[in-house]
C-alpha cells in the first residue's frame, strides 16, 4: 500500500536512497526570521547524484543546499548555512521574499 | 542522522507516537525523545528532556542552547487523520487528494460494492458499519471525521460516535434541508444541541463547488482551516 504522501516523504525517499547503496544528505531548516516560504523543520533529502526531494525554500536556495549536501556527503561533515538579505549569497541565491533562513546540513550515516 | 534514527522517525510516524529529534548543530550528534524514553548518542539532561516535551506540546520544532552548544529539537507528532464514512464518488477524490495534504485516510463502507479497494487504491478501506469501524480506527483530537452517504442509517451511527469524540473536525454532506431532520434525528438519539452544533453542515467552504473534485476541494479546505485556527487558539493559550 503506497500513498501519494510516501511519494512526498523526505525521510522514506532518504531511506530508499541508502538502501540502494547511494550516499544521501539531509537539510533541515532550523530558523526562520522574516517571510520565509517554508517553516522551521522543513526537509530536503539530496542523493549523491544531486537528486533532491523535498524542500527548503520556495526554490530560491535549493542550489546553493545542495552543492553544501554533496561536500557534506563526501566528507561526513555537518554544516550549518545562513541565508539572508544581509548576506551577499543571499542575493546571489536569490532569497526574494526578504526573509532568512538558517539551514542544517548532514549526511545520512 | 544515522540510518536507525531515519528507521526509528518512520517506525514513530507509523505508530501515531510523538517524539523529538535532538540534534547538536556542532558535531550533528543526535537523540530521540520519546513520552517516556531516550535513545542516542547525544546526553540528554533534563533540560533538553523539559524543552522537548514543550516543543511538542506546542507542536513547534525549536532551537536551544545548552552547555555543549545549540541543539535543534525537531518534534515529530502523529500525522492528522481523516476517516470518510461513504465510499461513493466524492469520496474517491477526497481521499487521494487528503492523501496529498498528508492526512492518514481510512474509508469506511459496509457496501462491498463501493467500498473496494480498485476504488481506493492507496488508502485504508473498512467494510465495517461506520460506528465500529470509528470505533476500530479510533477517534482522538487529530481526526477529522466526514459523512457522505446521504443515508441516515450509514451517517447516523458515525455522527453519534464522531460528536462524542474529541474529533477537531466534523462534516456531514446534504442541504440544509436534509440537515434539520438530521439535528431532529440525532436529538432524539441523545446529541446535545452543543454537540450537533459541532457538525460542519453542509460541509465545505462555500466555493461553489460542483463535481465531486470541487467538493472535495471546498472540504478539504474547510478541514486546513478548522485545523489552523484550533492550532493557533491553542498557542495563543500557551
């Protein structure tokens, strides 16, 4: 029995993932100031060949996560993003909606 | 996050069993807070243990700082529930459309004929009478329960067990017409007014929906917002 919520599911999509031996990262939103289009806990799964399923943004910093996620796949290392108006990234990234958002970053062991 | 926590979030969400997952952003050490148990690497004192019970209390994922460094509480709670009494035709969209708004759907039906499940590929189907397959679903405060056969003998006995219940959400198809004989009915059968009143009825926003996909929709909506509005009631008393 599959639903379409399993379809949408960040943590089942990571489980398949590393179940078919692929390297898979995880990106929580942790903090949120402003408008930001998706709320703190919010998730995004990226496998190592940049796949990605879920989200962190309304699409605005999804690129910038996951060159961070794929690092973070090859090194094991967890990261901790910022992006914000304040930040020159910000603008490069493109955070449109003004707002600012802390991103954790780690792979799934 | 180890693949046991990936496995443990999955087992919780299955098991309707709220918990928290902290995480020390420095080093990504984790935890799993349970009601009544913690696993993991990362030492929990009380602290943590007290900020994570109010973080699920308020349903809100928060961040703390401890001696060791900032820790990220990610609560994880039951996912809410709609249970649709009447397998018929609205219901075969309702129930993959909620199944998308990530509500766990069961439909009840005791009519084989409609309640199938090549007519309900993905979700939950009971051909149980709606009171005993309420009752075997069970209905707490994170269930909507919505009635769409037009039949008193199928709608009734859900009605009566759904208006005792804690469901934050009560919906019952038919006109307005059809909802005064209900109030009649349901009276007699010892509803209180106050209870009766709980019924959105006739159910959905008013969006001028039509077919069964627009009705879905305007109940489905009526569902989001009776659900945020209580969400938001409930921090404000906090």
């Amino acid at each position: 029995m599959t639903s379409v919520a399993d379809t949408l599911d960040v943590l089942d999509q990571a489980g398949k993932w590393r179940a078919a031996g692929k390297g898979v990262a995880l990106a929580t939103v942790i903090v949120t100031w402003g408008s930001s289009p998706r709320p703190v806990g919010s998730r995004l799964a990226i496998d190592d060949g940049g796949n990605m399923v879920g989200s962190v943004s309304g699409g605005c910093i999804e690129g910038a996560v996951v060159k961070e996620a794929l690092a973070a796949i090859s090194d094991g290392k967890p990261r901790l993003l910022d992006f914000g108006v304040t930040d020159e990234q910000a603008w490069d990234v493109g955070l449109a909606c003004g707002g600012k958002v802390q991103v954790f970053v780690e792979k799934v062991e | 996050m180890k693949l046991d926590t990936l496995h443990a979030l999955a087992t919780a969400r299955t098991a309707r069993q709220p918990v928290v997952r902290a995480t020390r952003l420095a080093d990504g050490a984790e935890a799993l807070i349970y009601a009544d148990r913690t696993e993991g690497a990362l030492s929990t004192d009380g602290a943590i243990v007290a900020a994570a019970r109010r973080a699920l209390a308020d349903g809100r994922s928060t961040t703390v700082e401890i001696a060791g460094g900032m820790v990220f509480l990610h609560t994880q709670t039951p996912a809410s529930r709609l249970i649709v009494v009447g397998a018929v035709h609205i219901a075969q969209a309702l129930a993959p459309m909620a199944s998308m708004l990530e509500f766990d759907v069961t439909v009840i039906d005791p009519r084989r004929s409609f309640a199938s499940d090549a007519r309900f590929p993905a979700v939950r189907v009971l051909q149980d009478w709606p009171d005993d397959g309420l009752n075997a679903v069970g209905v707490d405060a994170a269930t909507a329960v919505v009635t769409l056969t037009h039949d008193p003998k199928l709608d009734d006995p859900a009605l009566e067990v759904a208006l005792r219940s804690e469901a934050f959400y009560v919906g019952s198809l038919g006109s307005k017409r059809t909802h005064a004989k209900r109030r009649e009915r349901l009276l007699a059968a010892g509803i209180t007014d106050a209870q009766f009143a709980r019924i959105q009825g006739p159910v959905g926003l008013s969006i001028g929906a039509k077919s069964p996909a627009e009705i879905a929709v305007s109940i489905l909506a009526q569902i989001i917002e009776v659900r945020a509005r209580r969400a938001e009631a409930l921090q404000a008393a906090a």
